[in-house]
C-alpha cells in the first residue's frame, strides 16, 4: 500500500487536515473514522488537485467513502485512466 | 429606553497585542516609557515604496491560543484578534462553563478583513487560473471571521458582529457591545479590534494615498502627533480587547473593575472618504454627544486620549473640536496621543486606546506622547509630551474618527458603588 501516493495523502490528512496518523489506514471511512467533515472533503479535493495537478470532481468525491477508494481513484487518474488537469 | 432602565456595564478584563508589546503589562510599560513600535518593514519587501516602516507585533505565537487546525487556517488579523481576546477574558477571570453562554457575546472592530490570504490567492485565481482558487478564501478573508472564531473558540452564543468604520472600527465595537448589555441583550461582551494591514498590496495602496510617514531612517520618531515635523502616519497591526460586563454580573461572581464604560457616541462627518471635516464640527459633536450620554460636563473629563494620528489634517482638525467642546478647560485636561508608540493599528487602534484609557484610570498614571518635541503651532493644548505623567483620572474620554469620517467616542470612569 505505501508508494509515493499514499504517502502524499497521508501528509495531506495529517498536515493540514490535522488527521491523527495512527488513523490512517486503507479502510478508514473518510468521514466516520478520519473525521472529515463536508467542507474538510472539499479541503482534500483541493489539495488533491494541487499535489497531483489531476481533477477531482465532485461526484468522485461523493462516491469514495475509505481512504483505499481514494487513493485507487487518485492511482487510476495518474496512470491516465482520465485526462488530467491542466 | 429609557435612563433608569439602562444597566451599569463594567470593564472586567484587558488584553493587547501592540506593536510596542505583547500582553497588557509589556504594551502599557512600554507606552508610559514613550517606547515605541515601530521599525523596518520585515513582513515583506518594502523596498518599492517611500515609506518602509511600520508598527508590526512581534513575538505572538498562535499556537500558545489556538489550537494548529484552526491557527493555520486563519489570517493575521484573526491571530491579533484572539491573542488579545485570550489575555482579557483570563484576565476577568471568567468561568465560560458555569455562563449561560447565550447571554456572551462578541463584537470586534475590523477594517480590513484577512487581506494577507486574499492577496496570496489573487496572484493564483489570476495566474493559475480563477478555478484554482483556494476553498478556504471566502473563511480566511470576510472579516467576520475575527468575532466568528472568538464564538466557536469559546462557545460564545450571544450576539456576534465584525464592525467595519476604518479606523473608528474598535471604537465602535467597544459602543455597540456596551450597549449589547447595556440594553439587556447580552450579560457579558467580548469587544476591542484587530487589524493586520501590513501586506504588499495593501501597505501600496496607503502609500499611493501619500499618507505615511518616510521617516525610515528613524522609524521610532516617524509618528509624531501634534509635533510640526510630523510627515504623515505609521501603518500598524495589533489587536486588543476588553471584558464589558453588566455590573450585578460582575459582582455576583466577585470580579476585579477597572473602570466603568458610562459614554459613547457615534457621528459621521458626511464630507470627504479620507479628509477630515475641517473645522472639526463631527468631531466635537461625537465628543459633545458622547458626554451627554455619560450625563456629564466637559469639566469632568480628567484625560482625553486623542485619536492623534500624527497627520496635520487629523491633529488640527482634533484640536480645534477639543478646543470647541472643552473652551477654557481644554487648556487644562491633559491629552495624549496612543498611536505615538503604536502607530496606527486602523481598527485595533480604538481598542487598544480604550486599553490605555481604563489603565490611565486604574493606574494613577498619563502616557504621554511620544516625539512630541516641536508642537505645532495650531495645535496648542496640552498633549503630555514625551514624560508620562502620575495623576488621579476618574473620567477619560477616547477618540476615534476613521476615514470615511466615521467618528466614535467613549467615556469610562473609575468604578464607584
């Protein structure tokens, strides 16, 4: 599980989502068991957007509930399954 | 409403975070010894502009008050805010969770708002691209943030404001919290102002007023109430807050007054967004009004502290209003100038004067001026220069008229049963 895109998902949680680390793990539900709120999802997506220059949309956000759904769907987007952003 | 149905509302608690010092006891020592705050400009590069000084506070830690979710979430003017609001509502002694917290609210002064991060993310929206805006811009930046995080920090319920007049901002805020309680609508207010106006785009748009002082090869002498070699204004950050409670509140829970809030006033010039009416007519009718709403007399006041901003517009303008309201009196109540050693915080700066009026009260003691060496000729009264001065004040009256010509005033008073 630990490549370079966990561990920048990892430093985003526990940097500016104040996620604590020992949270942090596959099959955490983002919002029952990392404590994301709704606008601490908007948070991630934007920060997504920035370290992986990918899109992120809102129904992909809407549709990932683990951290292992996010970090599959960030992989996916960097082995260009979906143009990237510009 | 009428006057007997109004209640005492009494000042309990005080925090500061001047340029000149961290907490109230370093900002007051240093304002009684004419230190002042003012230096280089290191929070960005200057070097573009005539004026590179200003009043920056140094050595506030957030994280001593704010958890570090929400410190680094939040602009400057939000950590000046707290940081001042934190030391006052210690300082009252205030046990929040024996309070009905419905009945505790808070109003700052702010003029600006979180301009730091909405420059930052105009270089983005317009360099990356206007979709690559940060989600936390419009929490960052609108200026009720300041009073908002006081609420969620401390689980304040009560009424909740940011009040924007510029440089009157904090005076205001203080009037509108007092009458919060005054008038029944809250027990207890958390009040004062912040301000954090030292960013590039915004120290540029002061410059292109040419309304700053470019003394910069003396910064602490550029601010100069009432002196003729004064050049102009010292733009500053700070923050500083006061604990107004209604008086049967303190006293069922014992609490320390330093002063009673028995005046305010509100007017507008209704002539220029930066020049001052200049006969000073606004002025002397906020001060005028706000003696009546104290229920006394010119004579009474024992200290007015100036709103003094080191311009000739402004010293002028304040003296001639002073001269008005007080005739033969105004000759004989000493006055003096905070933003001396501050320079001018905008919407702190009320707060922070309103700090130095209850301690002039509480202390026995004046501040005095700072730089005053060479008064101008027009202005001719008694501005306490350069030494502090020990007397007994038991009313003072503060000064606040912003741009726009927006004018507060308030009058405390040593506490009496």
């Amino acid at each position: 599980m630990a490549d370079a895109v966990f561990d920048k998902v990892e430093a985003i949680l526990t940097g500016d989502l104040h996620v604590p680390q020992e949270k942090i793990r596959p099959e955490a539900d983002l919002r029952h068991d990392l404590g994301l709120d709704s606008f601490a999802a908007v948070e991630l997506a934007y920060s997504l957007e920035e370290t992986f220059s990918v899109k992120v949309t809102d129904d992909e956000m809407a549709s990932v509930k683990t951290l292992g759904d996010l970090l599959n769907a960030v992989r996916a987007r960097l082995a260009g399954q979906s143009p990237p952003a510009q | 409403m009428s006057e007997s149905t109004k209640r005492r509302v009494v000042v309990t608690g005080l925090g500061a975070v001047a340029p000149n010092g961290v907490g109230v006891a370093a900002f007051w020592q240093a304002t009684l010894e004419a230190r002042s705050g003012i230096s280089a400009i290191t929070a960005f590069d200057a070097s573009p502009f005539d004026s590179r000084i200003a009043g920056q506070v140094k050595g506030l830690d957030p994280l001593a008050f704010l958890p570090p979710q929400v410190a680094r979430k939040v602009d400057r003017f939000v950590h000046l805010g707290i940081g001042a609001a934190s030391e006052a509502l210690k300082d009252s002694g205030l046990d929040l969770e024996r309070e009905d917290r419905t009945r505790v609210g808070c109003i700052l002064g702010s003029g600006l708002g979180g301009l730091l991060f909405h420059e930052e993310q105009i270089v983005v929206g317009y360099g990356k691209g206007l979709p690559r805006l940060n989600p936390l811009c419009v929490s960052r930046i609108t200026p009720n943030a300041v009073a908002s995080h006081v609420a969620i920090h401390y689980g304040l319920l009560g009424p909740n404001l940011v009040i924007s007049t510029a440089c009157a901002s904090g005076t205001h805020g203080i009037g509108e919290s007092f009458r919060k309680v005054q008038h029944g609508e809250a027990d207890v207010m958390v009040t004062g102002g912040a301000e954090a106006p030292l960013t590039p785009f915004n120290f540029g748009a002061y410059a292109a007023m040419k309304v700053l002082s470019k003394r910069n090869d003396a910064p602490e002498k550029a601010s100069r109430p009432f002196d003729r070699g004064r050049d102009g204004f010292v733009l500053s950050e700070g923050g500083a807050s006061l604990i107004l409670e209604e008086l049967d509140h303190a006293r069922r829970r014992g609490a320390r007054v330093y002063a009673e809030l028995i005046g305010y006033s509100a007017t507008s010039g209704a002539h220029h967004m930066v020049i001052p009416e200049p006969t000073g007519s606004d002025a002397a009718l906020a001060m005028r009004l706000a003696l009546a709403d104290a229920r006394i007399g010119p004579a009474d006041v024992g200290y007015i502290n100036a709103h003094g901003t080191s311009t000739h517009a402004n010293d002028v303008a304040e003296t001639k209003a002073i001269k008005d309201v007080f005739g033969d009196h105004a000759r004989r109540v000493p006055i003096s100038a905070t933003k001396s050693v501050t320079g001018h915080s905008l919407g702190a700066a009320g707060a922070i004067e309103a700090v130095a009026c209850v301690l002039t009260i509480d202390r026995g003691l004046i501040h005095p001026t700072a730089n005053l060496d060479d008064p101008d000729p027009e202005c001719d009264l008694d501005y306490v220069p350069r030494v502090a001065r020990e007397a007994k004040v038991d009313i003072v009256l503060s000064n606040s008229f912003g741009f726009g010509n927006a004018n507060a005033c308030l009058v405390f008073a040593r506490f009496a049963p």
